[in-house]
C-alpha cells in the first residue's frame, strides 16, 4: 500500500498489519460485501426513497418545461404579438412557466430535504451499529485492530459516506435525470439536431471512464496519506510529556510535514484530475453547441425548423453540460465512500472470538458466593506459544487466591480467562457449575469484575467515573464507594471535590489517584468474582494499606483472584498460587509455603531483600 | 489568516484573471448567437454562418481552457495553503505546553487539524475566488444588458434584491447550525476514542450498554443538527433556484413585448435569455458560496483559537544554551499551581541536589512528587520562586539545551507507533549502538532482542502490545540512553516483578553514580538507590535526610512507606 521510500519510513518500524494489507485479489468480494452493508443499511429507507424517485421525476419534467416554454413563447407567442398584438398566447405560457418554476422550487426543497433526513438516519444507522459492533468484538480483536483504526473507522469513514449521502447523490440523480429528460425533449423537438447533439456522447464516455480509473488511484492514495496524517498528529499530541520532555518536537515537525506533503500531493493530483475532466466535458459541450449552432441555423435557414426550436436546443445544451461536471465530485466522494464502505464492511463481518451464547444457552450463574474450577484449560495467544497447559485449578467461593510468578508465567492469562477476555483453546472455565461461555455478557460482567492495572479514566468528573462500576449508584453510594476504598478524602479533597474534571484520559490525577478511583469503581460494581490484576501496583503504602483494609471487608464473602509482583497484597490472600511456566507449582496458605522453602520461599525472601531499605549514607 | 495567503497572491489573482477572462468568452457567446439569428437566419446566408459557428467555437473553448487554468493552479495554490497552515498548527501545538494538552481532548484538536482546515481549503481554493468573479460577472452581465436594452437589464438587475434578502437570512441561522453541527462532530469524535482505548475497563466491568447509549445519543444530537442544516440548505437552494428561473419569465414577458412594439430584435432577445442564463449560475452558486464562507470563518475562528494560544513555556529572550551541566539542582522557594486550579500543589519548597546525588522523593499519593518532578524539565513552570541548574534559572536557559541535560521517564510509561529503536532513541537520535544496548541492558529490557523484528519491530498503538513491565523498562532505557547530566524518574520500576527490580536497579546503581538524579519513590525497594530522601507531604517539604534518619524521626515517613518501627528495613505485612 505504502509507496514511500522505505529508507525514511524506517523509523516507523515492521509490524504484522502492514504484511496482512499487502495481500490483494479480494477486490470483488470486497465489492459484493460493501453492497450488502449498503443494501442493509438503505432497506429501512425503501419507501422514503420511492416517493422521493417521484418527486424528483416531477422535479425534472417541471425543470424540463422550462426552455421548452421559452421556445413556445418565441415561435408561438410573439409573432401573434407582433402581428396584431394579441397576447393570449404569451400569458399562457407565462402561467405555464409560473407553475413549471413554483413546482420546481418547491419539489427541489422536499427533495432536498428528505434525502438530506434520510442521509442523516443511515449515518445515525451505520455509526451507532459500528459502534455496538466494536464494543462486541473481542478484546484479541481490539489489541490487533488498534485504536487508532477503530477511530478512524467510526469518524473519516462514516463522515466518507455522509459526504456521498449529503451531495454525491443529489449530484447523480439530478446529473442523470437532466440527462435523459434533455435527451427526451430535444428529440421531441428536432431529431435531426438531437442527433447531432448526441454524437458528444462517446467522446463523453471515454472521458469519464479515464476519469473514473484515474480518480480511484487518487483518492486511494489520499485515503492512505491522511491516515498516516491523524496518526502521527494523535499520537505525538496524545503523548506531548514525552515529546517535549524528549525534544522530539523538530523529528516529529519533520515526520509530521512529510506525511502531510504526501497528503498535499495527493490531493492536489486528484483537483488536477477533476480539472481536466471538468474543463473536458465543457470543451465536448462548447464543441457540441457550436456544431448545433452551427447545423441549426443551416435547418432554420432552409426552413425545416424555427427559430425557437434553436433557442429551447441552445438553452437545452447548456444544462446538459452543467450537471456532468458536478459528476467529477460525485465520483471523488463515491470513491472515497467505496472505500470506507469497504473496510466498514469488513469490521462488520468480523465475528467476537468470545462469542455470546445462543439465547436458550444462556443460564444465569446463582446469587451469592461462587466457586470457580479450571478444567483441562489449554490457551495460546498464538497457535505456536502455548501459555497454558491442561491447567486445573478449582477456587472455592468466598476465598481469595494470590497468583505469584515471574513475568509471562501466566497469570494474567489465569485472570483474562476468568473474565473470560478470552476463550480456552481447549477445556473449559466454570463459574458456580456455568460454563463462562454459557453466561450472556451483562450476567458474566454483572458475575465478575476485573480491575486491571491501566486504570482508564473517562472524560467526566470524578464521580462519574466511580459511577462508571454502577451507573445507577446515587451520589452517597459513589461517595460510600470511595471511603471504602480509603479514598473519600482525597477525591472530596480535589479542587471540585467529587465533581472535578478529570481532564484527557485521567490526566488531571495521579496515575496513584487514578487507581484510587479504579478501586472506588470496582467496589461500587459489587461482583461476586473479583479479579485485581496488578491493580494496586501504583499506590503507595498508606493507600494500599487503606485499599487493603477495604479488601478485607470488600472480599468477605466474595471470590477473587489477585496478581501482585509486591508480595505485600499477599496479606489479603488465604491461598497463594506460585505459577511458573503456565503451571501451578506450589499451591497453599502463604505461611505454610513460607516454612516450606520452596519457590515462593524464595520469592519472598527476594522480596524482603529488595525492600531492605536505602543504602545507608 | 493573510500570512497564510500572502505567498499566493500571484495564484489567487491568476486564478481571478482566468476566471474573468473565462466569463468575457462567455459572455461572447450570446452576442456571437445574436447576430447569427439576426444576420444570417434572418438573411438566409449560409454563407457567413461558418465564421460565426466558428467564433462560438473559439471562444468556447477558450472558456474551457480557462477554467482548466484556473482550477490547475487551484489544486496547488489551495492545497499547499492547506499544508503550510497545518504544519504551523501543529508546530505550535507541540509548543504548547502539557498544559493546554491537558485541556484540550486531541479529538478536538484533530477536527481543527483536518476538517476545519479543509473547509477553508475550499474556501481559499473555490469560494474566495468566485465571490470575486462571480461579482464581477454579474456586475458585467448587468451592465451589457443595460446596452442591449435598458428595461429587461432592469428587470435582471432586480433580482439581486430578494437573493441579497434571502442569503442574508440564510447566512444568520447557518452559521449557529454549522457551528453546532463541527462542535457534536467533535464530541462525537471525543466518545468514540475513549471507548477505543478504554475498552478494556468498558469490558470488564460489562459497560457497553451504557456507553452505546451515550454514543447514541451523542449520535442522535448530531443527527438532528446535520438534519437542520440540511432543511435549512434544501429550503435555500430551492428559493435560491426560483430567483433566476422568475428572472428569465420576466424576460421572456418584457422581452416578448418589446420584440412585440419592434423595440428588440427576436435575435436580441434570444441573446438576452442566453445572457441570462450565465448569470444562473453565479446566482445558484451563490448559497453554497456563502454557506461555504460562513463555515470557513468558523473554522478560522476554532483554528485561531488555537494559535491565539500564546506558548505559555518558551525560551526567553536571552536565552542562553547550557553546554554542559555539572547537575547541582536546586529548588528555590517553590510555589507551583496548576492553572486553573485555585490550591497549590506546591508551596515553599526548598531543595538542593548536589551533583551525582540520587534524592528519592517519598509522599503520599497526591503530595507533589510528580509536579516537583515535571518543574526540571520545564514541562510546566513554578507559579512561584525558582528551580536551578548550575545555579541558573531553568527558565533562563533554552528549552532543548535544557531537555538536553534532563532524562525523564514518566510513571505512565508512553510508547509511539514506531521501531523499538526509533522510541529508544526519542531524545537522542544521534547515540551510537552501543549506547543504546547499555541502556537496553541496564533497564533490563533485553526482551526486545526476541521481538519478531527485534528492534525494528513497531510498538504502540499501531504496532505490538506490550506489557506494563516492558513499557516501563523501554521508559527507563529511553530516560538513560544520552546518559543526561540530570535523571527525572517518576516511579520509574513499580510495575516490574521483584525478580526483575532487583536486577534493574543493580543495574541502575551504576548509571546513578554519576548523574544526578531526582526519583518518585513509592516502595522502599527503590530507595535503596538513594543517597536521601525529600519526605513530601500536602506540597510541603517535611524533611531531607538519610531514610535511617527519616525512619527512626518520622513516624508519617514510616507510614508512607510502610514500614515498621522497630525493622525500619521490613515491610510490616509480610515480616
């Protein structure tokens, strides 16, 4: 896809999405699927768009009318006047003409207007479905897929259509219907320079062919340009600490003005496209009227048509013409709207690895505490690596385990599988006597909580954010939330109290502050199965020891698994889990493991070295 | 927006000539036209049709050669405004400090950068150029039907009056609709990233419902607007529609008459028809000129919003380059509040670093630690007092030399969408291989070697996900690889394995030995690698001591940390 010189693109590095674009040849299937999402998405729409075929036929016939009325008033009209100045036949076309121009004006306004509603439903259609749809997909969907792109899908490529819906269409229709219905007329009216007219046409279509292959190209490589443009503009203002602390500003001017020069370029080849074919079908046109001219007057001269007739076929021409140059737009935003259409498709498609069960599968888990049982579960990210294997594990409920292990020995993976983010290659996971693939979604989630250790914050002020556990929660409950979790006097502590702003993704906060409110939010969420996946890893003591306190109270009675690397969470804990190699090798109460000098033991005797203090000065 | 323009103000009155000059072989047509109904029809002279033919010819495509013209330098003119518009805004946005960033969603700021740009592209390419020409035409035309016959340019001249009445209408409610419409398109735009790279919290606690809903109905309110706008535009046009087609009927009807009383020849009043009708255009043109006018200036104004915006932390006149630092760091009198908070975060701090010392700073969640540490490297500026290096106001020295001599590494550890390498290096393009695997191997981030394309390998959001741990020990090598005078470290091994921290900070011991360095410290762990401890509490510097010193004195210190009294080295939980 990329035509750039690799050698500057460098610095942006290998990755598997770049090999996975580069395969082809799906060009037809992509079309056929592009046109059942379009299909599906103008169905409601079916009747809406019938009458408005009429209207706008309606509309045309009294657009039609017009130079028609002209030439009836010239040939018909004025000689009557001029010989005895009798006007009868001027004040009918006059009243012709009046109705021809009120209709058009009103039908062009309901026209106009209803394909605009109707634009705007589809789009209100195809965002809040893409939208429901991402939020479907699994979470191995959203780490290959990026955010970037999932973004990008719900806001260039819609709004891609909406410009097709918004102009492109009222371009086509009224383009191809002045087409036919000037056809119609000047046929009626003199074939012979009908004929003549008529003969533009290959030339026309050759134009528009070239036209139509050249602008695909341009406005692929544009789509492709102001990809990289928003990236590299998010991304680098996303994370301006670090850019500016790193002097990064002059590399990322230079990245940044490169990518929009390949924008520039790109879009400056596609208006010197649609300058040659607009200025193109004028020069056909101005050609056309010339011979027109030209071979009429011979006819009017030898008297085989009027003065009128030429004046109605001039007047003709020219909106013939018009309306072909507008198809230039119309073929940049269908191209652009193929090509959302295209990928928008193909999001659509996607099923979620972890699927929602049929509904007569779904059982609902029961109230209460919960035990939960691995079976045989065998998981891969990818198909070569195996994480786990043949694990069994069974938590009794209301016990709260540790898992304990070095990075990449699997434990987060334990905890995503319980929160069922993922499915097992192979056995099964058991909530109560459920198969977690068993549970609908709001059942699982309203079962299980898992607070991991990115506590991402939305725009919206603290409570919000607590609230986010329990969007029902009143404010005391948010704030009951938050002393559970020892954090009521820091949040009523902020400049606003519960109600300030947090800012951009939890900014305004402490990374430590942030956590706070992660907490607040998985207490206020009460869930029977807990799972803290290195959450409290950024709080420093007298807040982990509060949060730690609140666990005692918040986990009684509940199931929970907890990741810790600080050995100090284990307090909590009833069972300790030691995993190394995606397997349970140690497995009992902590002081047990301790006295028994195995890796845990050693684990902890680490862990009480390191925090052996400073270096004594 | 003139500077901007400045540069093409040969394209732009090229583009007008052409334009105009477009419009003149136009308006020769009809003339051309007249006088074959009235000589040669009216004559029967075959004869000299073909000259005539041949001039409608002639001047035809002279009109389309250009507008071929005038739309070729269009496509560079408009769009290398475009580019040099956007380069600045996003020059200046990176000199905006963290700041405005922290105000501002970069949602917002993208729709400043690509749409709002866009429009008035158009505006520059297109509508600025017609408003011209288009006046000029309809001034022109008028003025030739007033020398063809002064009634009937009358009547043409007329119909300015209601089009000026109606686009003046137009223009008022457009312009609050168009406004409202970018605005929703922003929040929208807003909604739909956070639930992109908030989706993990959303699945977890199973809140796509809620969020659908408020995606929906941020979807709905945008609708309705985009539904307004496009009544008030299909109303516009169709008015706008009637204007020219009530002009002709009036000229039919004058024009009739007169050829009636023998006033007009019939090839007069065809002419005039044809004159007419190349005012439809500019008159058609004209509600989608003026809507496309209304847009740009609202998108001047959200983009001037931004450059209005006067980078609050800059070099200072006078600046002067730091060459190298010895790092003696000192705090002096520090008040520090974030603008538009009303409480210090700060207050009266007094600090002195000497160099090659490690002082940790330990406080609770909230004390300061991480606004003291964001004051070195300038990434805001103290409210009050002063921060020096060398003695020097940081203030008074220039930002990269500054930078230059500061190595940070953030608690939130950020990785862009390139190499392995290309984040590496961030601050120090220039660092040879070797620097690059010491600090690789210091932070011990050797995983890196077994990603699929080693160092080549993209992560971030477009590339490989990779852990906490492993963000943070690439922050860690990307803080140290320039080997700077002053280290800022924010919390900078919470996230790694105990295994792993032990290693790192073997490792990083000796990187400290000589640089000063500044680390938020959460865990007594890591103050093993300070030589003190600043003990931090509500913005206020409590104490600076050794941590025996601070442990045995200060029973919050021991707190914060906790740890026991009597084993001032044990954490109390687990021993």
């Amino acid at each position: 896809m990329s035509t750039a010189n690799p050698a500057t693109e460098a610095w942006r590095g290998v990755a598997a999405e770049v090999l996975e674009d580069a395969k082809g040849g799906l060009a037809a299937f992509l079309r056929a699927r592009s046109r059942r999402l379009l299909g599906s998405l103008l169905t409601p729409h079916r009747r809406t768009l019938c009458w408005l075929a009429v209207v706008v036929v309606l509309q045309t016939a009294a657009q039609t009318a017009g130079p028609y009325l002209v030439k009836v008033g010239i040939d018909r009209g004025i000689p009557p006047l001029v010989d005895d100045g009798s006007r009868g036949v001027l004040l009918l076309v006059v009243a012709g003409y009046l109705v021809a121009a009120l209709a058009q004006a009103a039908l062009t306004a309901v026209f106009v207007g209803a394909l605009g509603r109707v634009g705007q439903d589809v789009l209100y259609d195809l965002r809040t479905r893409l939208f429901e749809h991402f939020q479907r997909l699994s979470l191995s969907f959203h780490e290959k897929y990026t955010s970037g792109r999932v973004v990008a899908r719900l806001t260039s490529d819609v709004e891609a259509i909406g410009e097709l819906l918004d102009t492109g269409v009222n371009q086509l229709v009224f383009a191809v219907l002045s087409l036919v219905s000037t056809i119609v007329v000047m046929f009626v009216l003199d074939v012979p320079l009908a004929l003549v007219a008529l003969g533009a046409f290959p030339l026309l279509s050759v134009l528009t062919a070239w036209f139509r292959r050249q602008s695909s190209r341009a406005y692929r490589e544009a789509r492709t340009a102001v990809a990289l443009v928003i990236v590299q503009f998010v991304e680098s203002l996303g994370g301006i600490r670090a850019v500016q602390a790193f002097r990064r500003e002059a590399r990322n001017q230079a990245i940044f003005e490169q990518v929009n020069a390949r924008y520039a370029t790109a879009n400056i080849r596609s208006t010197h496209l649609a300058a040659l074919f607009g200025p193109g079908t004028r020069a056909i046109g101005s050609v056309t009227i010339a011979v027109t001219l030209f071979v009429g007057a011979h006819r009017v001269i030898d008297g085989a048509t009027t003065v009128g007739v030429l004046a109605a076929l001039l007047l003709y021409l020219r909106r013939l013409f018009e309306p072909m140059q507008d198809l230039a737009q119309f073929f940049n935003s269908f191209q652009s709207a193929a090509a959302a259409l295209e990928k928008l498709s193909g999001v659509l498609e996607e099923e979620p690895a972890v699927a929602e069960p049929a509904p007569p599968a779904a059982t609902a888990v029961a109230p209460g505490p919960l035990d939960v049982r691995f079976e045989g579960v065998d998981f891969a990210y990818r198909p070569d690596r195996p994480v786990l294997a043949g694990l069994d594990l069974f938590i009794p409920a209301g016990e709260t385990v540790a898992l304990v292990g070095e990075t990449g020995a699997g434990k987060s993976t334990i905890a995503r599988l319980l929160a069922r983010f993922y499915d097992p290659t192979r056995g099964r996971v058991l909530l109560g006597e459920v198969d977690l693939r068993h549970l609908s979604t709001p059942d699982l989630r309203a079962a299980v909580v898992m607070v991991t250790q990115e506590a991402f914050l939305f725009t919206g002020s603290v409570a919000d954010n607590v609230a986010f556990g329990r969007p029902e929660a009143s404010r005391a409950e948010v704030e009951g939330a938050a002393r559970a979790v020892g954090a009521h006097d820091l949040f009523a502590g902020l400049p606003e109290g519960y109600d300030t702003v947090v800012g951009t993704r939890g900014g305004r906060l402490s990374s430590g502050q942030r956590q706070l409110v992660a907490f607040a939010r998985a207490f206020l969420a009460a869930p029977q199965v807990l799972i803290l996946d290195e959450a409290s890893s950024s709080l420093d003591a007298p807040h982990e020891r509060l949060v730690q306190d609140a666990l005692h109270t918040l986990l009684a009675g509940r199931t929970a698994v907890i990741i810790a690397h600080r050995l100090s969470t284990l307090d909590v804990a009833d069972r300790v889990l030691v995993v190394d190699g995606g397997r349970i090798v140690e497995d009992g109460r902590p002081d047990e493991l301790r006295a028994a000098g195995g890796a845990f033991a050693r684990l902890n005797e680490e862990w009480a070295a390191s925090v052996g203090g400073a270096r004594e000065a | 927006m003139r500077p901007y323009l400045r540069p093409y103000t040969p394209q732009l009155a090229a583009m007008v000539v052409a334009s105009l000059a477009a419009v003149g072989a136009a308006l020769g047509i009809p003339l051309v036209i007249r006088r074959i109904v009235d000589g040669p029809i009216a004559r029967g002279d075959s004869e000299a049709l073909l000259p005539l033919a041949l001039l409608v010819l002639l001047l035809g495509l002279a009109e389309t050669g250009l507008a071929f013209t005038r739309r070729w330098i269009q496509g560079g003119a408009a769009n290398g405004f475009e580019r040099s518009l956007r380069n600045d805004l996003y020059a200046h946005l990176q000199a905006l400090p963290t700041a405005f960033h922290d105000r501002w969603h970069s949602g917002q700021l993208l729709s400043r950068a690509m749409a709002d740009l866009a429009v008035i592209r158009r505006f520059v390419g297109f509508g600025l150029v017609f408003l011209v020409v288009n006046t000029v035409t309809f001034t022109l035309v008028i003025a030739l039907l007033f020398r063809l016959y002064a009634p009937l340019a009358l009547v043409t001249a007329g119909s300015v009056v209601p089009l000026a009445f109606l686009s003046q209408g137009f223009k008022r409610r457009y312009r609050a609709v168009s406004r409202r419409v970018q605005d929703e398109q922003g929040d929208l735009t807003t909604l739909a990233e956070e639930a992109a790279t908030g989706i993990r919290v959303i699945k977890a606690f199973g809140r796509s419902p809620l969020v659908s809903g408020r995606y929906a109905e941020a979807a709905r309110r945008l609708h309705d607007s985009a539904v307004e706008s496009a009544q008030l535009r299909a109303r516009f046009w169709s008015l706008i529609d009637l204007v020219p087609n009530l002009t002709l009927l009036g000229v039919l009807v004058v024009g009739a008459l007169a050829v009636g009383r023998g006033a007009l020849t019939l090839g007069g009043l065809v002419a005039f028809m044809s004159l007419v009708l190349i005012l439809v255009w500019p008159m058609e043109s004209l509600g989608g000129i003026i809507a496309n006018a209304r847009e740009a200036e609202t998108a001047a104004g959200r983009i001037f919003e931004v450059f209005d915006t006067v980078p609050a932390i800059a070099d200072r006149p006078g600046a002067v380059d730091l060459a190298s630092s010895s790092g003696q760091l000192r705090l002096e009198a520090v008040g520090f509040r974030y603008p538009d908070a009303e409480e210090w975060a700060l207050r009266g701090v007094d600090l002195d670093v000497r160099p090659g010392e490690t002082l940790a700073l330990v406080g609770t969640t909230g004390s300061g630690k991480t606004s003291l540490l964001t004051l070195v490297p300038r990434l805001y500026d103290v409210t009050e007092g002063a921060v020096t290096l060398d003695g020097r106001d940081v203030r008074g020295l220039t930002l990269s030399s500054l930078r230059r001599a500061v190595g940070v590494a953030f608690d939130d550890p950020l990785l862009f969408s390139a190499s392995v390498r290309e984040n590496l290096l961030l601050g120090w393009p220039d660092a040879t291989d070797r620097e690059l695997e010491t600090a690789i191997a210091t932070a011990q981030a050797d995983f890196v070697h077994d990603l699929p394309w080693g160092l080549d390998t993209r992560v971030g959001e477009q590339g490989l996900t990779l852990s906490g741990g492993q963000r943070q020990r690439l922050a860690l090598a990307r803080a140290i690889v320039g080997r700077p005078a002053v280290l800022v470290l924010d919390d900078p091994l919470s996230s790694l394995d105990v295994h792993t921290e032990a290693l790192v900070e073997e490792a990083l011991a000796r990187v400290l030995a000589d640089s000063t360095a500044l680390v938020a410290v959460h865990r007594p762990s890591t103050l093993a690698l300070a030589d003190r401890v600043a003990f931090l509490e509500g913005g206020r510097l409590l104490a600076v001591g050794t941590h025996t010193e601070l442990a045995a004195e200060l029973p919050a210190y021991r707190a914060v940390l906790g740890i026991d009294r009597d084993r001032p080295g044990r954490v109390g939980q687990v021993a």
